[in-house]
C-alpha cells in the first residue's frame, strides 16, 4: 500500500530579507519550494496520512508560531514528518527539536535547510525531500 504524503507548509510573501535586502516576494521562499515538491488542496484532517512534509521559513532560530500551533493540533503518533525550512544563513535552527518535543510519537527526519535566495534554484533538495515521502 502507497504511503500518503501531506505537505504542510508557512510561507511569508511580500517583503522578505534575501541575501542580507529586503527584497518584495511574489511567493515566499518556502512556498516556491513547497510547490517543487508538488502541493495538493488542503484537508481537515491528517488522520489518513502516514508522512507529513512540513516547510517553513527559519524565524529567530526556530518556525514561526503558527507552526507550533498546527503541530500541536493534531496527533502525530505513528507518523513520519519530513521538515524542510528556507533561511537566510541559519540552517535549521532548533526547529527539528522542537518538533520533536511536539511531536514525541513520530518519526522526526534531521530536515533540509535551504537558503532563501536560492529556492527557486532548490529542484535537487526539493527531489530528495519527496523520495524522503516515498
């Protein structure tokens, strides 16, 4: 049986720091990246997904607040969650260990940081984050 993927991300458009400008963004970073990977329609429920993909930009170190918000909305018990983050030099900041503590009955993957102003370059990160889902 194929594993059904989900892919949950944040995204800031509008003006965003890119290489150290504040530059104004059509779609954000994490978006564009987001839609490499092949976004579907939102759902009301996570239930009958096994893997969660989960973009969002790196804010302060960490995801933003609505993040934390949508992992402590559901049950993640038994499911595997994928993150990947768009920055502005920070990586992945501590945001995979918070997902953890938020997420203790899933299988936390260590998540691809990808720089900001390369996203729309990022086709070969976006390739090993999906075959992550498979």
């Amino acid at each position: 049986m194929a594993k059904k993927v989900l892919i949950a991300y944040y995204s800031r458009r509008g003006e965003n720091y890119v290489n150290g400008s504040i530059k104004n963004l059509k779609l954000g970073n994490t978006e564009v990246v987001a839609q490499k990977i092949e976004v579907k329609n939102p759902l009301e429920s996570i239930d009958e997904y096994d893997t969660i993909i989960l973009g969002y930009p790196n804010w302060w170190g960490t995801m933003p607040m609505v993040c934390y918000t949508f992992l402590e909305s559901y049950d993640f018990t038994g499911k595997t969650i994928i993150p990947f983050c768009t920055n502005e030099g920070s990586g992945m900041g501590s945001s995979v260990r918070f997902i953890k503590k938020l997420c203790p009955g899933a299988t936390v993957e260590d998540g691809t940081p990808i720089h900001g102003a390369e996203a729309a370059y990022a086709d070969s990160e976006a390739r090993e984050i999906a075959a992550l889902a498979k």
